[in-house]
C-alpha cells in the first residue's frame, strides 16, 4: 500500500480512519479471519453491529492480529430491541463485552423506529449518557431519513457524529447527504461498492459498469477501488465487506490515487435512485425485535 490512510474528523473532534472493514453477513467463524487478515492489512477502523451476531468473532479477530487495541476504531450498533433507555444501556454492555472492550469508539442506533420513535430517542439519551460516562467517544445514527434527524436533533443535546446510510454510485442519496452536511454530521456509507443492489437481484453490476471499468483502466484500478475512491474523494466514510483476504487487500488499495472532478461527476451520474435494500422506515420492532444474546 502507498499514500496515506485517509481520516475524518468527527463533529467532536474525534479523528476516525475513513476506511474500515463492514462485517455484515460475514458468518461468525469467517469474521475473526477477515477481521485479523484486515487489521493485518493495514485497517484499523471496523464495523459490527449488535444484530449481526459477530460481535465476539470481531473482538477475537482483533486480538488474534496482535495489533494494540488502542489503534483500532471500534464502532458498533444497537439494535431495536434494545431501545430504550435502561435497554440501550444494558445493550451497550452486552456489546462491549462481547467485543472485549471497555470503551466503543462509535456507537450508532442502528434503525430510526418511527412507530416508537420515543423508545428511539430514550435510547439516544442513553447514548448521551455513555458519551459523557466515557464509555463511547463518539454516539450517531443509522438511516435515519432529513425528517428524523430534525427530530431528534430538537429532542436532544448532542448532534450525532454519524449517520450511516446507504450510498453507492447506483444509490447516491444527495437529500439525505445533504441533511447531514447541514447537521454537520459526516455521512458513512453502507454497502459502498453496492452490495445491497447486487445481492438484492438488480440489474446492474457495478463491476461491469462502463464508467467505473473506465475509470478503472484510466488509473490501473478495479471498479471496486474505483468505486471507494469515490467515497473518499466526496468526504465520506465507507465500510466495505469481504471475507476474502485478496478483496480486504483489494480494497485498501485506495490511498495512492485520486478522481478528478469530471470523474466524480461521472460517477455521481450513475444513480439510478433506486434502493438496493428495504425502506429503513418499514422495519418494526414487532416484525424484526428478535432478542439480543447476553
Ligand atoms: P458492500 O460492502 O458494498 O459489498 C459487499 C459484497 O461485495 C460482498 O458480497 C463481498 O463478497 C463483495 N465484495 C467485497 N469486495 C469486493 C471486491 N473488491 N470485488 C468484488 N466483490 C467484492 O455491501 P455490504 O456488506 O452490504 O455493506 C458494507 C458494510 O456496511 C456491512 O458489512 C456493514 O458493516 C454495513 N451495513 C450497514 C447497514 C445499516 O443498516 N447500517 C446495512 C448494510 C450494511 P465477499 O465477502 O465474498 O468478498
């Protein structure tokens, strides 16, 4: 790897490597691998979640690098289950010790909840809580629509750090990243180089896109690489998956180049502005409130 590891500072002055390993549907006993492989690699920023059941796998992986934890950024989510505020305080400890940790870097709410939007915000306030406890650095969100964050903006004290939503150059969300920006609030992107639109059965492959091979023979990169410098050249954090240890290396591989303007545009011309996942509004703690383990 040439260049430089890219980082963001955070609207509280927490700095966090704009790359990181996203370990969603990474099986648990694939997750340790790919996590010391990545850490190996060269990332130090991963992201899990209480609802991908990984939890463990993440902290083990983390210690079998050998890397020191003081160097990694660890972020996590709550899940909706969780919510509320006793809740997301006990959810906080189950994951720190599932992780082996004390303190998460990042702690986000994973969905918005509207139909409970009260449980939603009493779990903020826990991590309020935890954030001046110092048992997290930096609190925020996950898909949370402009409207949302409005709300919970008037209805609490501190602006969330992060709202990571899904953005790709099939899915590239301007309103949403433009509430953010207003906020203050660095957007994160989930499903960066369009894993949600790929395995979710669209039509288009961003790996065969003409813009992004293009691009891509312009530089001596694949779509992937071309794809995540995009991410990184608009401002953003992304997290993609893999696995695979040649796809964790492949996708670092990002720092030593960089998109002109026209090629941003053309890549910001891709979207189509169709979702490759659910609305995020539409997940209900009655159909997806399944129990987080202890
Ligand atoms: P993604 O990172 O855009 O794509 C992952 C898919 O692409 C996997 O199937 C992976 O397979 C494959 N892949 C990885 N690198 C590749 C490369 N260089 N060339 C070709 N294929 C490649 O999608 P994602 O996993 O949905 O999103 C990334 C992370 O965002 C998640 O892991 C999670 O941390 C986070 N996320 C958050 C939310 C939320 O609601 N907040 C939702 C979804 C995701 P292999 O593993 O087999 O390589």
């Amino acid at each position: 790897m040439t260049g430089t590891y890219p980082h963001v500072t955070l609207n509280n002055g927490i700095s966090m490597p704009a790359l990181g390993l996203g370990v969603y549907q990474s099986k648990p006993e694939e997750t340790m691998g790919a996590v010391a492989t990545a850490l190996n690699t060269g990332y130090r920023h991963l992201d899990t979640a209480a609802a991908y059941f990984n939890e463990a796998e993440v902290g083990e992986g983390i210690r079998q690098s050998g890397i020191d934890r003081s160097e990694i950024f660890i972020e996590t989510k709550l899940w909706i289950s969780d919510y509320g505020y006793d809740e997301a305080l006990h959810g906080f400890e189950k994951s720190s010790r599932k992780l082996g940790v004390d303190t998460i870097d990042l702690l986000l709410l994973h969905q918005p909840l509207p139909a409970h939007f009260d449980k939603t915000m009493a779990a903020y306030k826990a991590l309020e809580t935890l954030l001046a406890d110092g048992r997290v650095r930096a609190i925020g969100v996950s898909n949370q629509s402009p409207e949302e964050l409005e709300r919970l903006i008037a209805e609490t004290d501190v602006v969330p750090a992060v709202n990571q939503i899904q953005v790709h150059p099939y899915y590239t969300q301007p309103e949403w990243r433009a509430a953010n920006e207003k906020h203050g609030i660095l957007t994160q992107c989930w499903s960066p180089i369009a894993g949600a639109y790929t395995y979710n059965g669209n039509e288009k492959n961003p790996f065969t896109e003409p813009t992004l091979v293009d691009l891509g023979k312009k530089y001596s990169k694949t779509p992937a690489q071309v794809m995540l410098r995009w991410h990184l050249d608009h401002g953003f954090s992304a997290i993609p998956k893999s696995v695979k240890p040649e796809r964790i290396a492949e996708n670092f591989d990002v720092f030593d180049f960089s998109l002109t303007a026209d090629d941003i545009a053309a890549i910001d011309a891709l979207n189509t502005g169709v979702s490759g996942s659910i609305d995020p509004d539409s997940i209900t703690l009655e159909e997806r409130g399944m129990p987080i383990p202890e």
